[in-house]
C-alpha cells in the first residue's frame, strides 16, 4: 500500500527521484501515465494490467477508443536510474503541467502513486482536508 506526500524537485530534464519507499514497492511492469484530474500516476503491474484488460476489446466503443488513445500514449515503463530518478515525457509533463525545474508532490493513494504539480496539490489538498468528514460520511456510509 502506497501511502504518504513526498516534495521532490523536478530537474531541467525533467527527472525526480522516487521517494525510496514507493520504489521499493513499484516492481517491474510498472508504468508512468495520465492519472485522473490531471495528474501523473505509476500504476503498479497489477493495476496496469488489470486497466489494461477493461480496455481490450475487438471492437472497442467510443469510450474505451477515447480512453485508449489518451492512456497509452502518454505511457511509459517504470525504470528508475542508478539514483532513483525516473524522467517524464515532455508530453506527460504538458499534461499535467509539470514545469523544469520545479517541486511536485509525489503522493501514495493506497493503490498506485500520484505525481502533482506542488501548487496544485497544496489547494487541492487543503480543500479535500477541510472535506474529510464530508467524504468519509459519503464514501464509507455509501451517502
């Protein structure tokens, strides 16, 4: 389980060092890409494949093809340097408006690991604190 919020710089070749302990956790076949809201996520073999089964299908729909053709392309395998870094795709780093250099927030979200534009994080979290009860009476109590 992934879990706790690491600041990490950003190098103007768009590289960060994984916090050690996600890296201990994120095996081979794991994968770098496009996460919810606009972030970064390193999905672990297990999620990565299991994302990967949702979408095979011969004749895919317009959702799966849509889905298909944002993921994967902005994909790239989880292989860490001698010092931990992992490098973002430019277009990875356009998406989630990741600048070079610059501080993120790498994140553990139970399941897979998040990379945040630091701004962004500091104000989305601070909202989602301020909402805790609010979301853990909805998710948890299923309201």
């Amino acid at each position: 389980m992934f879990t706790g919020a690491h600041r990490v710089r950003v190098d103007d070749k768009g590289r960060l060092a994984i916090p050690a302990a996600f890296r201990k956790q994120l095996r081979e076949g794991s994968f770098v890409s496009v996460g919810q809201d606009q972030v970064l996520a390193i999905y672990p073999p297990d999620l990565w494949n299991a994302l990967g089964e949702e979408l095979k299908s011969p004749l895919p729909g317009p959702d799966q093809r849509a889905l298909s053709r944002t993921l994967y392309p902005l994909s790239d395998p989880f292989e860490p340097d001698g010092q931990g870094r992992i490098s973002l795709l430019p277009e990875q780093r356009r998406l989630a408006a990741i600048e070079t250099p610059s501080t993120v927030v790498v994140i553990g979200t139970g399941s897979r690991v998040e990379i945040w534009p630091e701004a962004r994080w500091d104000s989305y979290s601070a909202d989602a604190q301020g909402r805790f009860t609010e979301f853990a009476d909805r998710v948890i109590s299923g309201h």
